[in-house]
C-alpha cells in the first residue's frame, strides 16, 4: 500500500521540483503555486495549487491538492510524491 502520510513541505518540493509549478506567493501557512500549460498542451488550464504548510496533511486536503494538479489517479499522485520527496 502506498503511503498517504506526507508534509506540506514534501508535497511543495516535489510539485516545484518535479512536477513545474512555480511558487506564487505564501499567505499565512500556505503556499500557493502555479503550473502554466507549456504550448502542446492546447486546451489546458493553467492550474493554481494550494499547499498548507503543515507537518501532516490529511486525506480530504491531499485529494484536493492532487485533483488541483490534474492527477488522473490519486493512488499514482501519492506513488509519484513518495517517490521524489
């Protein structure tokens, strides 16, 4: 079973590092990033992705965050977080 017990700051790196998003801004314990479409992808969406900040994110909150980044499937979105944190 994959791991579902990730830090704001593992799923942050991993989006920034790997995934291309660019950090927007912090407001309060959240960090706000932005992924823009490169020009093969047509009709894509740039997609703004809210990370709390916190040292455990919960289950509800990590769905949200994988469906904000366009992960098709979650199961695979947590292997590719524990794989590159």
């Amino acid at each position: 079973m994959v791991t579902r017990d990730f830090s704001g700051e593992d799923v942050y790196k991993v989006l920034a590092n790997v995934g291309g998003f660019q950090h927007v801004r912090t407001t309060g314990d959240h960090l706000i990033l932005r992924w823009d479409p490169p020009e093969s992808h047509e009709n894509t969406d740039t997609r703004t992705v809210i990370v709390p900040a916190h040292d455990s994110i919960s289950i509800g909150t990590l769905h949200d965050i994988a469906d904000d980044a366009g992960a098709e499937n979650f199961e695979a979105f947590c292997e590719w977080i524990d794989e590159n944190r």
